[in-house]
C-alpha cells in the first residue's frame, strides 16, 4: 500500500469530512455503548492510515499501547483486534456462533466464486454443506492413507532433487524443492497430476498454473482498500479489481478444463471401472450428489472447492517448513539435536515414514516453536460478528472484522520469554506426554485456528511439514552458502495471507547417508 498516494487521493475527501465529520459521528449506533479501547481515528479513514506494510505488528503494538482488546475504525467498517489467550478463547469458542463467519470482501467475491466456497464463504447452510463435503468425502482418514503412497513417492523425489542439487555443488533453494514438494503432493490428491518432475504434466501446463497459483495469493493476501471505502472502488487506481476480474477468468478457464478431462477419462475408462484408490478429489467430487436431489454437484461448486484446497494446502505448509528450516540452519545445536533423535528412532539403513512421526518429539517441538515465531499467516482468515455483542463488558456491533493475530499471540511477552529466540525446548512436556501440534488448551499457540472455522485440513498440513523436514534434516547436514555466517540468516518477514521469508532461504546441503539410499 502506497501512503503517499493514499494519503493524496483521500485529501479531497478528508477535508469534506472534517465539515461533515460532527454531523457524520452524531445519532451512530455506538453512542450508548462503550467501544473496547484503540487508536484515535480520523474521519473518513478512521485508522487506516496507521497501518504500514506489515499490518500485524502495528496491531500487536496497538495490543502493547491499549490493552488486550483493541477496537479500529477501517473506513467504514468496525474492527476490533486481539493477540490474548482469554480474549481469542471467548471469540473461537464461547462466542463462536456469533463470530464464526467472515465478510465479503471483494477479493473473496471474485477469487472464490462469490464466497461460494468453504474458507471465504460466510457462515449459513451453503458453507455448512460445503464444509461436510470436505471434511466427509474429501479429507477423511481411510481418504489420505489411501493417498500415502504417492506423499512417500513425494518426500523421495523431494530428498532426490536436493541430492542431485548437493552433487552439483549448489546451494539448494528450499523455497524452490520444498514448494514443489507442497505443490505435487496436493496436485496429484486433487487432480491426479503431477506439476514437478519426472511424471510432471508438462512444463508449460505447470508453469501456467504455477503462476496463477501465485497471482491468486497475492490477491487475496492484498489489503484492499475497497473494501474499507466503498468510494475507493469507483477510482481504483492500481488496477486490483481489473487484475482480480483477469486473474478469476484464468483461475475459471484452468478449473473447467480440469473437469472437461476428469468427465473425459471417466467416460473413456468407465464409471464402475475406476476402484475407490484410484479417485482424486475431482473424481469424487463428480460422483457426489448435489444439492435438494440434484444428480450432481454444480460445476460451479466443484471449482470452488478444489480452488480452497489448492490455496488453503500448498503455500501454508511450504511457508511453515521454509521458516523451520531457516530458524534449524541458524541454530546448529538445534540441528544437532535433531538429528541424534533421527539417529536413534530411524537409523541409517532406511529413510524416514510417516509412522515415525509420532516418535520424534523434539522434532515436533522444532514445529511447534516455527509456529509460534512464523504462524503461516500472520492473522487467522479475519472472521466476522453476525450480530451486536460484549467481550470483557465493551460493546462489538453487528458485522465486526476481527483480526486474530497469531503473529502476535506467539510474540505476545506476557505469554512467553525471551520472544525473538528460537528455542524449541520450550515446548517439551515436563510429564513426558504427546507433543501437540495444534492448539492446546491453555490457547497459547493456534496454527490452526479453534471453533467451527478451525482448519479442516491440519491433520494433512502436520504431515506434509514434518514428512519434509524429517526427510530433509535425517539425509543431509545443513549449513548457510559460503560467506554466510549461520547468525547472519535474514529473517525479514512478507506481510500476506501467508507470511513468507522476505528472501528464499538458499542452503548447502552434505549427504549423510549411502549414495543408494538418495537413488
Ligand atoms: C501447515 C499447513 C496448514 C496451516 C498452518 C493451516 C492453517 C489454517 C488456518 C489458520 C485457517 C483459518 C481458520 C480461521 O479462520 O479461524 C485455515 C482454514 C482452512 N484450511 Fe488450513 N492450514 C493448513 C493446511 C491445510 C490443508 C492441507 C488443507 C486441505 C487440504 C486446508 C484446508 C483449509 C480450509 C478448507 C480452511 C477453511 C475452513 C473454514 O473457513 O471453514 N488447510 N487453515
């Protein structure tokens, strides 16, 4: 967001508000009410104009100046902002009807097939059934051990294409094979295709969708400000709503004949030809039934849901071991530690499974402390109140953006020490009990969200970052390129909807195994 041509666009309106400003405030709804704390607001913006480029810190330093509950004014929508445990509990669970749904923004209307898909869709039987399709068809047990093999194929070409970068003598660029990795394991359980490598679909294919993929977070990661001042849109002046409306004919075009060659291969081979481990989602999804006894579901649909799993699966877990591999490779006592429980759960002789997992608790801690430094977006998906409400006794109208910071919450000081460090042993348990990933209940780390929103795909997101990493740290030794001191590795962070490493973390990776075991 450019401040400097914000601030000049919105003058003509300003200095109209500062007229109007007392005839504009008098009779609002909130009069009677006690509004929770928060920064003074200007007219017409309200707040807006004290948000920088990484908005979660502005909020988190807003928490630090006014208390745990922050009320904003963005433009002409109420927000209010939390980064506190007991705050965040009354929201996701004591109140989770009331704020379990999300506004309509204008990213979502265009990227998500007009909110008609599950992470967008506001609260209401469409989301609901779209959700149960999800959580009921889609990403069961029996479903994703059914896809295991093809995650084990992935995590062995994830170990080969670092191996063959080693062997050239290269850095190995873990945003690059760590992407590709996230990426193929999603593609092949969604569509049945595989975008990198050797079975790959074709390089111009991959490429297309490669960069569709990437425009598609951009946007909806972007702060619009439409969204905020409705006269905003009338100007817009960089184009977002041109380049949504672009980007969501591509994203449409690429979804359609994705379907067309689903219906194709169906009717070639079949329909009871095609056994229940041979289905992708798409197949199942063109089996499903759909709505008030239609035969099947709209196309319409189907392309919002895979266009969910494609956004809500890959970049989020991409992110999360990016990050983890930087914080291990800038602290090799950690790697160290690493790697001994490798040693002695794995050994030498066979490559990391997925049934080892549960058995490497420090391991499990390393992602644990990721998640609390480097959450994968720096808010939860921002929810919306469906109706006027208090939390602590102040007032939260009707139709309130709530922006959890998970950013926050992890740095929060009065929940942990010594915040900037990197230090997983935090999170071991003094009774020798099970490493959680996920929340726990005291709500002090919350990579997946809580409630009736709560991430519907993170037993899958566990797996595909601690498959990567186990797989990575147990084949290879880690150190930064010649000329980098480990301590030097930048940490500079992107605001997004996910929240990526400013720079794509480049590493040397020296194999620890045979040979044979990286062929
Ligand atoms: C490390 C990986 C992942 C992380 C950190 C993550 C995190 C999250 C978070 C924070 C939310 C928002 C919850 C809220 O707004 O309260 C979410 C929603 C969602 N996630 Fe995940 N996720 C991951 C992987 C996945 C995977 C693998 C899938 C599916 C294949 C998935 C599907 C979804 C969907 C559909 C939603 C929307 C739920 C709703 O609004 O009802 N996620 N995820």
């Amino acid at each position: 967001m450019d401040l400097g041509t914000l601030a000049s666009t919105l003058l003509c309106a300003f200095l109209l508000a500062k007229l109007v400003y007392p005839w504009l405030t008098k009779g609002t709804p909130h009069e009677n009410h006690r509004l929770p704390p928060g920064p003074r607001r200007w007219p017409i913006v309200g707040n807006l104009l004290q948000l920088g480029h990484l908005p979660h810190r502005d909020l988190a330093s807003f928490c630090d100046k006014y208390g745990p509950l922050v009320y904003l004014r963005l433009g002409s929508v109420d927000a209010i902002t939390t980064n506190d445990p007991q705050i965040i509990r009354e929201i996701l669970l004591q109140q989770d009807d009331i704020f379990a749904s999300r506004p309509r923004t204008v990213a979502a209307v265009h990227l998500a097939y007009g909110c008609g898909d599950v992470a967008l869709a506001p609260v209401g039987p469409k989301w609901k059934r779209m959700r149960r399709i999800c959580m009921e068809h889609l990403l069961t047990t029996k479903r994703l051990e059914l896809f295991a093999k093809n995650r084990a194929d992935e995590a062995q070409h994830l170990v080969r294409d670092a191996w063959d970068r080693a062997q050239m003598g290269k850095p190995v660029n873990l945003r690059e094979v760590l992407g590709a990795f996230s990426m193929n394991n999603v593609t092949r359980m969604l569509l049945g295709k595989q975008y990198f490598g050797a079975g790959s679909s074709g390089p111009q294919e991959a490429m297309e969708f490669m960069h569709i993929t990437h425009e598609l977070f951009w946007l909806l990661g972007l702060i619009y400000l439409g969204d905020y001042l409705p006269v905003w849109r009338w100007v817009d002046p960089y184009g977002c709503e041109r380049k949504m409306r672009e980007v969501e004919k591509r994203v449409d075009d690429f979804h359609t004949r994705i379907i067309e060659e689903h219906r194709r291969a169906n009717e070639m081979r079949g329909k009871d030809e095609v056994e229940d481990g041979d289905m992708d989602f798409v197949d199942i999804l063109l089996s499903l039934p759909g709505e008030d006894g239609k035969e099947h579901m709209e196309d319409v649909e189907i392309k919002a849901l895979i266009q969910d799993m494609i956004a809500a699966a890959t970049d989020t877990s991409a992110v999360t071991s990016e990050w983890a591999m930087a914080e291990v490779i800038k602290h090799p006592r950690v790697l160290s530690k690493i790697q001994q429980e490798l040693d002695s759960v794995v050994g030498f002789d066979r490559m990391v499974s997925e049934s080892d997992l549960a058995h490497l608790p420090y391991l499990r801690c390393v992602v644990r402390e990721t998640f609390r430094m480097h959450p994968a977006g720096p808010f939860l998906i921002p929810h919306e109140s469906l109706r006027a409400t208090t939390i602590n006794g102040y007032y939260i109208p009707a139709k309130t953006r709530v922006f959890i910071n998970t950013h926050g919450l992890g740095r929060n000081t009065a929940l942990w020490d010594n915040v900037g460090e990197f230090y997983p042993e935090r999170h071991w348990p003094a009774d020798g009990s099970r490493v959680e990933i996920s929340h726990g209940a005291d709500f002090k780390i919350l990579p997946f969200s809580a409630g009736k929103r709560k991430c519907p795909g993170a037993p899958l997101g566990v797996v595909f970052v601690l498959v990567a990493l186990a797989r990575l740290f147990h084949c290879f030794d880690w150190s930064p390129p010649d000329g980098v001191r480990a301590e030097d590795i930048d940490t500079t962070e992107v605001y997004g909807m996910t929240m990526p490493k400013a720079e794509p973390l480049m590493a040397i990776a020296k194999p620890r195994l045979a040979p044979h075991m990286y062929l």
